[in-house]
C-alpha cells in the first residue's frame, strides 16, 4: 500500500493453501484496515515500515494476527483474534501500540489462549539492540481473569506493558467522539488537579457493583487502592492523599486513577505536584 489506503468491511479469506498475509502494508503509514474479518492467512496482516491504524478486525485460524516488522509501530484497537499461534508479534526494531490507561477503555484486544504454546504477545528484539522498546497493550482481554505471565514474551531489553488488564469480556465497543463517559457510569476529574498534598475522586454509578478504584503511575505500574468492595447505586467520593499501598509519599509527576465497576470502566489522568 502506497499513500492514503482504507480496508473497510470486508472479509478475507484465503481458500487454499496459507499464503504469507491476508494484507501486506509497506513502507507508508496512511493506511486503516477496519471492520475487516481475516481469516486461514500465516499472518492476518504484516506491517513493513508502517505505522498503520488497524481497528474493528477479527482475525481467526492464523498463524499471527497482527505481524509488525522492520520499523513499524502499528496501531491496534477492538481486534478480537482466535486460534493463533501469537496474537502480536514484532521483530527487528518493530513495535506495536495496543491500548494505554490514558484511552479510557477504547481498546480492548480479545486474546483467547493462544494454541500450540504460543504467546499472546511474543516481542522480539533486533541484533545489537542497546536501548528497549516498550510494547503497550494495557487495557486487554487474555482469556482468563488472571493472565500467565509466560504468554508474553519480550526479548532483551524490550518491555511489554499488559498491566492492567481487562478480568472480563471487554464491555460494548464505546464511541470515542463522545468526548466522555458513558451516561450508566460517569467518573469526574478529581480536584484539586494538580494537587498536594490530597485530591478528591468522585464518581457514580447506576447499579451496584464491585467497585475498584486503582492509581496507576505513567508506565502503567500500580502504585496504591484506594477502594476494592461492592458499592450502591449513587454518588460515591474517595481521597488519595499522595501516598502508595506501602505508606510512602509518590513523587511529583503524571498518574492516572481507574475506576472499575463490573465490567465498566474509567480512567483520568491527574498531576501530584510536591
């Protein structure tokens, strides 16, 4: 693919023998697949050189999903993969972005197992690579509500980011344009932001649930709960005053507190300021 290029609502499915990939994108990062179901490919899609946007796909029964390679950072979002042997896979200086915190819950990949001992994620590393390169996929679905570790493999000195992840079914697909919550549960900034030394978070809910409120730091690693118990319908308010689950003060800089009801979720990003 060269220039501008969309793959909209369609379904590729290879008859015959496994050929490499049900779409190749090189050397251009203007391109989106969406609403596309690819299916009895090696990879459902290789990206070479591409930076693509793939959303709303469904790839089943190969080998790969999503294969990102040479110098591609492809990004991933609503894609339900089954039967693959790995549901991303990177090499030679490749990444992949699949979901952060920070989008709210607008990401969700469904990774059922993965077959044939595979990985969900399998992250390799270039020759001679000095630096790492972090793979994000928070925010997903492994399967299982507790995801094995050994699934994700991340060569030397690469990073996968997959925590925290989703411990259910992704909920129904939101839409990003909304520009805010969802109108059955609706979380508010916290105020004072930036704060110091404690800030407010409020937030409602329409119907009781199990209600976790989480505070994660910007590369995703949880740092205190502020609430894990079942909560009523209504108004609801909880203080963070600063500090982590071991009592000691955080330093200044950008989190994000995430808010999970059921299967429902928030995130919001907030600023400690010593």
């Amino acid at each position: 693919s060269y220039g501008w290029s969309n793959v909209l609502n369609s379904t590729i499915d290879c008859l015959g023998e496994p050929t490499q990939a049900g779409i190749m994108i090189r050397n251009t990062d203007v391109v989106h697949v969406e609403g596309t179901e690819i299916q009895n490919y090696e990879n459902s899609i290789i990206c070479y050189n591409s930076d693509a946007e793939i959303a709303d796909c469904n790839f089943s029964i190969n080998e790969v999903a999503v294969y990102s390679q040479q110098y591609s950072c492809p990004e991933i979002r609503w894609c339900v993969t089954s039967g693959s042997h790995i549901g991303i896979k990177t090499c030679t200086y490749a990444s992949a972005e699949a979901g952060r915190v920070s989008d709210w819950g607008w990401c969700s990949f469904g990774f059922p197992y993965p077959v044939n001992n595979g990985y969900y994620i399998y992250h390799a590393a270039g020759p001679g690579q000095m630096s790492p390169d972090t793979l994000w996929a928070q925010y997903n679905w492994f399967s299982t509500p507790t995801p094995d570790p050994g699934k994700f493999f991340a060569g030397a000195p690469n990073v996968i980011m997959w925590r925290p992840y989703l411990t259910g079914s992704p909920p129904p697909k939101r839409d990003p344009t909304a520009g805010g919550p969802s109108q059955s549960f609706s979380v508010a900034q916290n105020y004072p932001n930036p704060f110091n030394p404690q800030t407010e978070i409020h937030f409602s809910l329409e119907r009781p649930a199990f209600t976790t409120v989480t505070v994660y730091n910007i590369m995703g690693q949880q740092i205190a709960t502020l609430a894990s118990t079942d909560m009523e319908i209504g108004e609801h308010a909880v203080l963070w005053d600063g500090h982590d689950d071991h009592g000691s003060p955080v330093s200044s800089g950008v989190y994000f507190y995430v808010i999970q009801a059921g299967e429902r979720f928030e995130s919001r990003k907030m600023v400690m300021v010593r």
